[in-house]
C-alpha cells in the first residue's frame, strides 16, 4: 500500500493510493501519518479495508502531496558514506586516501527541513555556494524497540520512501560535521509516499538514481550499501530505544557534485528527479533567494 499525506481545499489528510491515480482517504482511522503507524497492524489492516471498500476517491492529481511525514518528531537519522564507491569519491574530495567506516557513521537532520514533492529547494548565496544533492532510500520505524537482533530488526520496518539529503558543502568543511550543513530549510525532500513493508519484502533488490536536469548522476543498487538495513537497525538500537515514526535514510551512492573534479554543485532553476524503484520519483526544483 501507498500512503500519503495530502492537501486539499478543506486542509490536511491522510490517505491510500487505489490504482495509482486516485486516493481514499483515511481520516477515518487516524489523524495524521505518525498516528497511523503507531495504531500498528491492526490500524494497517483496517486501512487495506478502507481501500478496498471506498465508493468515493479523489482523483491524485487534483490533491497536493505534502510530505508523507510533514513534521516528524525527531530528527532524521541518516548514515554517512555508505555505499563503498561514494565513501571513496567523499575521502578523495577531502585529498585523504580512499577507506571505507569500519562503523555506520550516523548523523542527523533537522525535522524543520522537511519538504514536499514539488517543493522548491531554496539557495540563498548569503548561505552556501555548495548545494548538493543525496537521493537516498529511508525507511520509517514501526514497532519501536530497545536491543534489536538483526535477525528480527525487519519486522520493525513500517515501510519505505525517497529521501534526498540536500548538503551545503561548503558548510560541512567549514563546521567540520554533518548536522548544519544537511539541516537548512527545505533541504530534505521526501516521498512522495510510505510504501508498506509487505510491498518490497527484500529492499536489496530496489534500484535508485539521481538525475540533474535530465542528466544521469546517482545510479547504484541497495545492494551495494556497507551497513545493510538489519546492521543498521541492530547498532543504532543498542542502547538506544528507536521510537514508532523514527526515519532513517541509508546513505547515498557515488555521483554527487561534490566528487567531480571540479565539483559541480547545484544552480537556481536546476531540476532533482531522486528515483527508487517500486517507490517512484521524487522530483523538486532549485530557486534562488534574494
């Protein structure tokens, strides 16, 4: 099933794509998306059976998508340098000699820097002259959890989406860490929905691309991650309590502006397409700021 949170003239919603082109709503079962995912199964079920019975559904392109999670109530946690080949065009941009992070390096992402598909993605030259673009597969926690062996650490996955780590570079050399540099408004798109688990039951399979203006840049398969989604879960949970609605985005493959030489970094009026099979396309545009 696909999830999403959407507006219309009579405000927010919650609701289930039905044949890819239409959207029932689930208002009926849950006020927001977090809410839907904490009811757990039991609310999953009755929202397939909403889908199935609806007389009434809106056609898709008459709503405006807004983030699956508008505001979610953490800070992403995202991974750095996890596929091998963007780990070493990241230590070549640095001049350092190419390793791989004996650990899953994890930072986070500010929740204000959410946006929708479509959303335009702001540059303002007071800021960064360095923006960059990450598609990256994440995926939301559903049943929370403490200590989580990696045997059972898929069971606690609720679904997946495209997330695009938008960087400011220039930010992330000068502060000499992740947080400010990935955490400006409206510099993390995600969508354009949730795709439930039981949808994509081996995410390894799934493909994901970048394109810039038309141009192919990011190409590489789930796959090739360094930390797979089980490792990733297993470390971050010990010690740790992972909460029901918590995002986690899995790290980005090579092709990003800043591993060219020179690197090429984004332009007002540039146009993202983050693709992930089986998900979709989450597409924003780069607008200048005065």
């Amino acid at each position: 099933m696909r999830l999403v949170t959407y507006q219309d003239a009579r405000g927010a919603h919650i609701g289930a794509l039905r044949d890819e082109s239409v959207v029932v709503a689930l208002d009926s079962l849950a006020s927001t998306m977090l809410a839907l995912i904490e009811g757990g199964p039991d609310v999953l079920q009755a929202a397939h059976n909403v889908v199935a019975r609806a007389t009434t559904a809106q056609p898709l392109s008459e709503v405006q998508l807004l983030a699956p999670i508008p505001r979610p109530r953490q800070n992403i946690i995202c991974l750095g340098m996890n596929y091998v080949e963007h780990a070493y065009e990241s230590m070549r941009a640095k001049g350092l000699p190419p390793s791989l992070p004996p650990h899953p390096v994890f930072f986070t992402k500010a929740a204000t820097a959410v946006c929708a598909p479509e959303d335009d993605v702001p540059l303002d030259p007071h800021v960064t002259a360095a923006l960059d673009y990450e598609v990256e597969l994440a995926f939301v926690i559903g049943q929370g959890g403490k200590n989580i062996a990696r045997e059972t650490a898929m069971r606690h996955v609720f679904g997946y989406t495209i997330l695009n780590d938008i960087s400011a570079r220039d930010l992330q050399n000068r502060h000499q860490q992740f947080y400010k540099a990935k955490s400006l408004d409206r510099c993390c798109p995600m969508g354009p929905w949730i795709v439930t688990a039981d949808e994509i039951p081996d995410p390894t399979i799934l493909g994901l691309r970048l394109r810039l203006n038309g141009e192919p840049r990011q190409n590489s398969t789930v796959a090739d991650l360094i930390f797979d989604i089980p490792t990733i879960i297993e470390v971050l949970s010990r010690g740790q309590t992972l909460e029901s609605g918590t995002i986690i985005s899995t790290g980005t493959p090579s092709g990003v502006g800043m591993g060219f030489t020179p690197p090429q970094y984004m332009q007002p009026g540039d146009v993202m397409e983050a693709e992930i099979d089986r998900i979709g396309v989450l597409r924003n545009r780069v607008v200048a700021v005065e």
